[in-house]
C-alpha cells in the first residue's frame, strides 16, 4: 500500500529521478512519513530544514516552504543567521542537531542528542536524527544536480 497520492505535474525531484521511479517511490514515501507520523512536530522539521538548507547553501529547498507551517520573517532571519534564541527549547535543541548534521553526525554531541531526547522524547530524536540525515541528502542532490529554484510549496516537491 502506497502513502502516495498521484501528482497533476512532476516536481523537480521526480525529474531528477525518473530514470528510477521505484527509488523516487520509496523516497517519497519515506521522507513523506516524516512529515505526517507526528514524532517530531511538524515546525520542528521545517525549522530544522530551513537550518539545514541555509547551511548548505541550497537555494532550491529554500524556496520551498511548509504550507502548514508559517515562519515570520524574524524566525527566517535568525534561521540564516544561526541564532536560535528567539525559539523554543525543544526547537532549540532540534535546531543545534541541524547545525551539525551537514558537517556530519559526529559533530553531534552526545549530550547534544540527550537534550533533544529531552526535550521531544526518544522516539521523536531518533526520528529527527534520521529526518535530519535525510534533509542533508535532499539538499546535496539537489545542488550537485542542479535543481532549479522555483518557489513553491514543500508538497509541490516532494510530499503529495
């Protein structure tokens, strides 16, 4: 049973990877589970991935965003900026997760890791390590092969 629902236009990661439709299925689905299992909540993620993208320089992710999630231009500010103070303590501890993965995840600390689990639970650091990890590949494929920055919506992309 697919999570997937059929899209009207193929996004910009279904170019990339049509030569493999059956590995853009199984990363939709996946990235997908992320979005909707309710581990981590849903701010937290498109926080994390905004850090992740800015880190990473990848204009094309930046140009998306969460529609269930409004960010104000302050908290996008202090997202490219690094400076987390203005948010939570849980996102806070998510977001400090973010900044190591694209330097690799042993940046991470550990005690870095038992304050996410903390603070969000384990289940939902253990998602966020993996969710995390996945937001860095997303970035890094998207920049090696050139996807083109067209703003829109983070489910135009790769979550319907």
């Amino acid at each position: 049973m697919s999570l997937i629902t059929p899209q009207p236009a193929a996004s910009e990661l279904e170019g990339i990877l049509k030569h493999r439709p059956e590995l853009l299925e199984k990363y939709r689905t996946f990235y997908l589970s992320f979005w909707h299992d309710g581990l981590v909540p849903r701010r937290v993620l498109e926080l994390c991935r905004r850090r992740v993208a800015h880190i990473q320089g990848c204009e094309a992710e930046l140009a998306l965003s969460d529609p269930q999630t409004r960010l104000s231009p302050a908290e996008e500010t202090a997202l490219a900026q690094g400076d987390f103070a203005s948010f939570s303590a849980a996102e806070q501890s998510a977001l400090v997760l973010a900044e190591s993965m694209p330097n690799g995840v042993h940046y991470i600390s550990d005690e870095e890791v038992k304050r996410a689990a903390r603070e969000l639970g384990e289940p939902a650091c253990v998602a966020l390590l993996t969710a995390l990890s996945f937001m860095d590949v997303n970035c890094r494929l998207k920049i090696v092969l050139g996807a083109d920055v067209a703003p829109g919506s983070l489910h135009d992309d790769i979550l319907n």
